[in-house]
C-alpha cells in the first residue's frame, strides 16, 4: 500500500480480540512466505478440504504439527495423501509466543499447530469458531499477500454482531479470552492487492493454534 495520511491503528476489535497493522516487516513477510512455499509441497502439501457433507472448502490447507481435518486432529493427512504432517518448527511457535505479547501483554507458551490457508481470488471461509482444540491459549493470524474482509463474530451466532476487519499483508490478529470461540470468516479477498516485492499471487493466512492434546 502507499503510504497513507495516517497511519492504521492498533485496535482492539472485541474484549480479547487485537488487530495490529503492519506487524510483520517486509523482510519477515518474505521469510515466512518462502517458508509457506516449502511446507505445500508434497507429501502433505497443500490439498482441498472436503466437509463431511461432500462439500469443499474453496481455501486450499496445509497443517504443521497436527493435521486439522473436519472437525478433529490427527498425525497423518487421513483425508489426504495418508503422510505424516510436516513438523512444527520452534521458530514459529517463538514467533506466536511473540504475537501474544505484542497484542495482549500476556506471554502464552506451547504452541504447536499451524494451519495455513490459501486463497485465490474467488476463495472465501463461512462464519466458524476455531473449537476443536483442547486449549483455550489465543490463536494467532498472520496475513500475507492479498487483502481481505476478515469478519470477526461473537461467541454465540454466526450472525450480527460482527465486525469487519480490513487484513493487509504483514498484519496480525490475534483472539483469545473471551472473544477465543468467536465465529470469524473472510467474505471477500481483493485480487491483486498483494505487495509487489512480495511476489505471491494470492492470500496466504497462517494461524497458530496450541493444541492441548
């Protein structure tokens, strides 16, 4: 983005729940986006989620740590290729733990999942609560590529009240405390609003999660 006339601010969108602009640097950006591009890669690499109704989600996944599959965790990709799921490097659970403290002055410990969504153009993610973890530590949401709408719920519906976030590449959101069950989803990612330097094609939306388990 060009710079603006005044910069975004720091917000706390509902009691728990922080959006930090800008939080990754470029460089960070690019580190973690090559990183992102290593764990696609097959064997569990990138697949299309399929629900248990026979419908995919349109946001392509690849899981570290523990594979997520609708609505459990498992070792292997059993709704895929069968592989063991890559490991969770240190490194970014230290970059969680960071989150956290930079968002909500708390210092969080034991990371261990990351799920990593890709969206196109025309991908979207419907109104859900991130609630098959045993661990009520704080996700963390790092941003990178493309904007989007990020709706952000309450713990109760899938329906009002939200509030819709503008996500840009390099920012974070994280939700824990009251606002950890929150119905959250992205109705709309904007094509081609990517950082050039960047070079990616598209959203990339890596969550870190603790799993409890």
């Amino acid at each position: 983005m060009e710079a603006e006339l005044f910069p975004r601010a720091r917000t706390e969108v509902a009691p728990g729940a922080v959006h930090v602009p800008d939080w990754l640097t470029p460089a960070r950006q690019g580190e973690l986006l090559a990183a992102c591009r290593e764990w696609a890669r097959p064997p569990a690499g990138l697949r299309t989620v399929r629900t248990p109704g026979g419908g995919t989600m349109t946001a392509r996944q690849v899981c570290l740590g523990w594979h997520w599959y609708p609505y459990a965790y498992a070792r292997t990709v059993v709704d895929g290729d069968g592989a063991a799921v890559k490991p969770f490097p240190r490194w970014l659970g230290e970059l969680g733990r960071e989150a956290v403290r930079d968002a909500l002055g708390t210092d969080v410990r034991g990371y261990d999942i990351a799920l990593i969504n890709f969206y196109d153009g025309d991908a979207r993610m419907g109104m859900h609560r991130d609630s098959d973890e045993k661990s009520d530590a704080p996700v963390v949401s790092l941003s990178l590529g493309d904007t989007c709408v990020f709706r952000f719920g309450n713990p109760e519906t899938r329906t009002r009240p939200y509030t819709d976030v503008e996500l840009r590449s390099g920012d974070l959101f994280v939700f824990g405390g009251p606002s950890r069950l929150a119905y959250h989803g992205v109705p709309r990612v904007h094509p081609g609003t990517a950082p050039p330097e960047l070079g990616l094609a598209g959203r990339l939306n890596i969550t870190l999660r603790i799993s409890g388990l």
